[in-house]
C-alpha cells in the first residue's frame, strides 16, 4: 500500500513540470522515477532475503534457552508428579 502511494506522488511530481511537457519528456521521467522505485524495492528484498538467516537463528536461540531454577528462601521446591 505504501510503495503505491508512493509511486502515486513521484508520478505526480514527474508530470507537473513547470515548463511545456511533450509526451517522450514525460514518458522519460515516469522511466527512471519508477526504475529508481523498482532497484530500491529490489535491494530492500534482498537485504531481507539476506537476513532470514540471522532472524531465524535469533528466534531459535529464545526458545532453546534453559530455565534456570532459582532457590527461595523455604528451600528447593518439590518435584512434580
């Protein structure tokens, strides 16, 4: 949704130009506004892509961590049948 409004006003800035607009000027803005959106959406993905890894080893490294009993003052508690 936010790429697209986005893209929405970068379309809007490339075609109110403050001089007299032919079409093959305005057709060369919206191409390289639009390509710049594109090559950044695509490095943002591979930047994600990249991370997966590292996130997955965070989340497994929450989860396998042991529970360390901590002793009260009324002594170890009992087992659990």
């Amino acid at each position: 949704m936010r790429v697209m409004r986005t893209a929405g006003t970068l379309a809007q800035c490339a075609s109110c130009a403050r001089t007299r607009n032919t079409h093959y000027d305005a057709a060369s803005r919206y191409a390289k506004l639009f390509a710049e959106l594109g090559a950044v959406s695509l490095a943002v993905g591979v930047v994600l892509v990249v991370l997966i890894p590292f996130l997955r080893k965070l989340i497994t490294d929450k989860a396998e961590t042991p529970l360390v009993e901590v002793p009260t003052a009324a002594g170890p508690a009992a087992a659990a049948v």
